[in-house]
C-alpha cells in the first residue's frame, strides 16, 4: 500500500514593502542634515560676524566667550565655520549638479543615437579627462580670476566627462532592452526614449554617483582654496580657513583643526550615506 506524502501548508501572511536604512546611513545622513541646516540658517546662528576682530588676542583658545578660539586675526572661529559651510556646501551642490546634470543628459543622447555623435564625444571628453583636476582648476582660475561663477563652472567642467561616461555606460545597457526596442518600433523619438524609457532605469545609479562626485567637489574646492585660489577674503570657505590660520598651528590648533574636521564630517558623511544606501525589502507581516 502506498503511503502518501503529505507536507505542511505554511499560511504566509501578506507582504508589505519597505526600505531598510542601515544605523552606519542614517548617521550619515544626519550629518549631513546638520550642515546643511548649519548653511542655510548660520547667519541666525553666528555668535559674531565672520569677519569682524572681537578678540584683541590673535590665536585666542577656546573659551566660553569664543567657543572654537579665534584665528589669526582675532576673529572668531565657530562664525567663520558657519560662513564657511555656506560657500563650500553651496559650490558643491551647484557644481555638482550642473556636472551631472549636462553629464547625464549628454550620456544618454550620446548612448540612444550612437554611431558619428557617440564616438566624436566620447572621444572629445575622453581627452578632457585626462588632464589632472587640481591642475585644469589652478589654470583656469588663475588666468580667469578666482570668483564664485568662475569656480562652479570650473568645478562643474572637471567632473562632466567622468559623469558622462558613467551615464553613457548604463544608458547603453538600458537601450538594449526589450523594452526600449519595442518603443523604438513604435515609432517614438529620442526624447521619449531617454525621457520615459532610460532615465528612470538609471536613476538610482546616477544618484549615487552624484553623491560621490560631491565629496571629489568638496576635496577640489577645499584645496583650490588651500592654495589661494578659491573663495576670496573676507569670505572663506573651509579650505581657505584652513590655508589662513596654517602658520599659527602651534599656536592656535583650534583654529586649523576644526575646519578640517569640518570637511572630513562632510565628506565621510557623504560616503556613510552612499555607501549604506535604503535597499528594497519584503518584511513579513
């Protein structure tokens, strides 16, 4: 007599979707919260105006009166960070996009039309790409003049050819599917295809990339800066605080420290964030 096999049914409650963010992103991103709420509203939150002399004591120490010390001239150092977050957030946000902004868009055209158009501009933004980034900036600031316009553009100019390729990259395995060739047979145009067919399959992608290609903005700016060439006195970003009180090291270290700690809690919070991206999941009811 045969036995019949007979298995367990396990009653599966419904599934609902979520995202997962892991606690090493959300530190991340509350960083990174913090700063950009420090640059919007730090002139409310300035104890003194960046650029005016309250302490007759150059390279004063921390104190209650002057909670990061003052710099070489006597200024106080919490208010010029505060400044300081304004213009190197605020450059790198507008050069950022722009880069991936003209990057991605170019990519995509670059990937959906193909042939002559493809390898004239690849080729062209290969070879900008070869020139050293930090060299291109001091070049074209020097011979241009070191103004806020001239260093988002240049900015924005040294990090184009690495987001079109990265774009162009995806966009070529996007327009190979079925998908696309079915709307290619239809009949629709290279806007619909890049607007309503590539450009959502690579968003997520190209958001990350962005993130990265922020804190390559923030290293290039803070160094631009370091050497004299970025945002010019009496304004300052982080890098230029850091070049104007580097002599007095010895004496005043607050006054050099907490700039730099200030763009590395940017950029590693920037990588935390990138890094630790929400992941779909399916938790169980």
């Amino acid at each position: 007599m045969l036995k019949t096999l007979s298995f367990p049914l396990r009653i599966v409650s419904p599934k609902t979707y979520g995202y997962r963010f892991s606690w090493v992103g959300r530190i991340g991103l509350g960083v990174i919260l913090l700063w950009a709420g420090l640059a919007i509203f730090g002139p409310a939150l300035q104890p003194y105006p960046p650029g005016e002399i309250v302490d007759w004591d150059y390279f004063g120490p921390m104190s209650d009166q002057f909670w990061l010390g003052t710099d070489y001239l006597g200024r106080d150092i919490l208010s010029r960070i505060l400044m300081g977050a304004r213009y190197t957030l605020g450059i790198a946000l507008a050069s950022v996009f722009l880069a991936c902004a003209a990057g991605v868009i170019l990519g995509m055209v670059a990937a959906v039309i193909g042939g002559w158009f493809d390898t004239i501009l690849s080729r062209l933004l290969d070879a900008f790409n070869g020139i050293p980034s930090l060299l291109f900036g001091l070049v074209v600031v020097a011979a241009i003049g070191s103004s806020i316009p001239v260093l988002i553009m240049t900015l924005a100019a040294i990090y184009l050819p690495g987001s079109y390729r990265f774009a162009r990259a995806l966009a070529v395995n996007v327009n190979t599917m079925d998908f696309v060739t079915v709307a290619r047979a239809r009949g629709e145009g290279t806007p619909y295809l890049i607007a309503r067919e590539i450009f959502p399959n690579i968003l997520g992608p190209v958001l990350a990339d962005l993130g990265l290609r922020f804190v390559f903005i923030v290293l290039v700016l803070s160094g631009l800066s370091f050497l004299g060439l970025g945002v010019q006195p009496p304004y300052a970003d982080w890098g230029a605080l850091v070049r104007e009180n580097i002599e007095g090291l010895s004496l005043g270290a607050p006054a050099v420290v907490f700039p730099s700690l200030a763009i590395a809690s940017l950029t590693i919070s920037v990588n935390m964030f990138i890094d630790n991206l929400p992941t779909k999941i399916r938790d169980r009811s």
